[in-house]
C-alpha cells in the first residue's frame, strides 16, 4: 500500500483564508485517495471514491485529471460500486461544464440522483432532462419514431 501527498500549494480557484485553507487540505486528500484508486483492493476503491464524492465540491479540478480512472471504474461490470463512480464522474463533469456528459453518468448513478436536492447540481440534471424531453418530443412529432441513443425508441400512434 503506498500514499501519494502533495505539497501544500494553493489554487487560483480558492479566495480568503478559510476558504484557502480548505482547499489546500482537500487537495492533499483527494491526491492521497486519487492514487487509491489504482490500488487492487476494492475496499480501498470504495474508501477513496466515497471520500472523493463527498468532498467533489472542492477538489473537482484534481479529480478531473484523472477521470480516467473513475470512468474505467464506472465500466467494470463485476466492480460493485459503479453507481458511486457514476456519480462521481457526473459531478465532476459538472463542474467541468460539461452537462451533456455529467447527465450520463448522473442517469448511471442509482440512488446518489437525488431529485429531491435542491442544489444547483441537481437542478441542472433536472433542466437537462426537461430540455432533452422537449426536444424529443418536438422530434417526434416530425418522425414516425426517436432513437433516445439506443436505449428505447418511442413510437408516435
């Protein structure tokens, strides 16, 4: 078992001296649970996804450059704990700005798409579908039948 730690350094992103604070030691532990997930141990997965997810609001721009990882998670089948790294990858694809891709991995997530939140994260899912079934059915009504990417196809009557 190894540990990766960074050196405390602070980010353009972090403003006052708290707030400063935080994400300098957000950063040390995304870093240290960023190199436990290249770990075998699934137990050791699980830990440092569910720490990622809690803290995503403040070390989303650490996790993004190794969303790889959390992706490649996401895609292993016999892995347990897809949703949490669907979740995941959604929230940090958010914050990256990257709607299209946060709400396929927030569609992906189970449980942790909460739609009783009233966070901007979920607001945004929540608007992002609306627009996605507006267009659908603005398709619709000029075709016989929509191909929602393979997943179902609705049939006008």
């Amino acid at each position: 078992l190894h540990f990766f730690f960074s050196s405390r350094r602070r980010h353009t992103r972090c403003s006052g001296v708290s707030w400063a604070r935080r994400c300098v030691q957000e950063t040390d532990i995304a870093l240290a649970n960023l190199s436990l997930l290249q770990e075998s141990d699934l137990q050791l997965k699980h830990y440092a996804l569910q720490q990622l997810h809690k803290n995503v609001d403040y070390c989303w721009h650490q996790v993004s450059e190794h969303i790889v990882y959390i992706e490649e998670l996401y895609e292993d089948e016999t892995f347990p704990h897809r949703e949490l790294a669907a979740s995941l990858a959604s929230k940090v694809y958010y914050n990256l700005e990257d709607y299209d891709e946060a709400l396929n991995y927030a569609l992906e997530s189970g449980n942790y798409l909460n739609l009783e939140n009233t966070d901007l994260y979920t607001q945004q899912m929540i608007s992002k579908c609306v627009n996605c079934l507006l267009y659908t059915s603005d398709a619709a009504d000029d075709l016989l039948c929509v191909d929602l990417g393979g997943r179902r196809i609705i049939k006008k009557t």
